[in-house]
C-alpha cells in the first residue's frame, strides 16, 4: 500500500513518477523499497492518468458512503419502535375475574 501512497504523493507534489522517486519516497518513510515491486508498478502504470484514476475513486467512494450513511439512522428508528412496545401484564386481567 506504501508504493501507492507513494505515486499519489509524487503526483499530487507534481513530481516525476520513476523507480528512482519511488523508492526515495518509500526511504524518507523508513520503508525497504523492493525494486522488483517499484518494477512492477512502473510497469503497470505505463499511460495511466492518476488524477483521473484518483477522482474517479473518490467519487464512487463518495456516493457509496452517502446512502450507507442514510440508511443508519433509519435502522436505528425500527430498533427503538420495537423495543418501546407496551408491556402487558397478563396476571393483572386474571385477578379481575375473581
């Protein structure tokens, strides 16, 4: 996940996204780069748009997290309506009849 974190800090600093800046990234974090890992994500980057791939994510985020959101306090309501149900007592009926 750090080698992601990586890129989005290189992009949004408007920094080249290279093996090199990668892994001087991951070591001011006090993290061992794995060269064949920065490989592979150099690699799989290639003619990616990361602004574009970063909003496009934070839009379904947003809009997933909204009615999630909603649909909570609803649940909420049905739980208090079902435990706020009058009690009866049933022996009190009983005693009248005799």
């Amino acid at each position: 996940m750090e080698y992601i974190y990586a890129v989005m800090l290189l992009n949004k600093a408007g920094k080249e996204v290279t093996e090199e800046t990668i892994t001087a990234v991951l070591k001011a974090a006090a993290v061992e780069a794995d060269a064949a890992k920065v490989k592979s994500l150099i690699a799989a980057l290639d003619g990616v748009d990361i602004e574009k791939v970063i909003e496009e994510n934070t839009v379904t985020v947003a809009a997933g997290a909204a009615p999630a959101a909603a649909g909570t306090p609803a649940e909420k309501k049905e739980e208090k309506k079902k435990e706020e149900a009058p009690v009866v007592d049933a022996s009190a009926g009983l005693a009248g009849l005799f």
